[in-house]
C-alpha cells in the first residue's frame, strides 16, 4: 500500500467525498486485504456513500481481521440495520456493547457560539 494514496483517500473521506475515497481504498485493500486501517476506512467510505453491501464486505472483513474490535462490530451492526436487518444488527450491536464500545447514536450536532464582541 502506497501511504501517500491512503493519505489521499483520508483527505477525500475528511472532505466528505466518500464515493473519492472508496475509489482510491479499494485497490489498496485488493493488494493488501490484511490492512486493517484501510478496510476500516473503505468501510467508511462505502457506509457513507449509501453501498451497503460493499461496507458489510469491508466491516465483516474487519471483524475477522480483529475480533477483539469493539467498534467493528458496531460499524457491522449499524450497517445490517441500514439494511433492514435488525435482528441481525441486533447480534453485532450486543456484541459491540459488550466490548464496552458505546452505540452510537445517529446523528451529530455541533454548536458555536459567535464572537459577538466583534
């Protein structure tokens, strides 16, 4: 795996072109199926660009190439449940749970306050 190409792929991900992102990772996940950085983040990409078969693949490959990930297993579980498959969801989640990684909830807000002084 070229480092400079993960690099690139994480900027497009942080630029929220996560279509970009699966575009560049997943010919370094074919040559490097073991990197667990990169499937994490192909992972991403595809969750995020709504190719949920593609995020199961990746998210099921993480799994097996770290079972002791928590969070793997939540990105799994959610991914299921996008899918329309809560019992299965369900499964991971628990797992996930009791791994001690918290679910996560959805959506995230962020406020700031303005600099009014000004």
């Amino acid at each position: 795996m070229s480092y400079q190409e993960y690099q690139r792929a994480n900027l497009f991900f942080d630029s929220k072109d996560y279509s970009g992102a699966a575009d560049i990772l997943a010919p370094i996940v074919e040559a490097d199926p073991g990197n667990r950085a990169a499937v994490e983040l192909l992972g991403r990409s595809y969750f995020h660009s709504a190719q949920l078969g593609r995020a199961e693949a990746a998210f099921r490959r993480l799994v097996e190439l770290d079972p002791a990930n928590g969070w793997a297993y939540e990105a799994l579980g959610r991914t299921l449940h996008r899918q329309g498959r809560p019992d299965e969801a369900g499964r991971y989640r628990r797992l996930a749970e009791a791994m001690g990684t918290e679910p996560e909830t959805g959506a995230v807000y962020e406020v700031r306050a303005a600099n009014l002084a000004d």
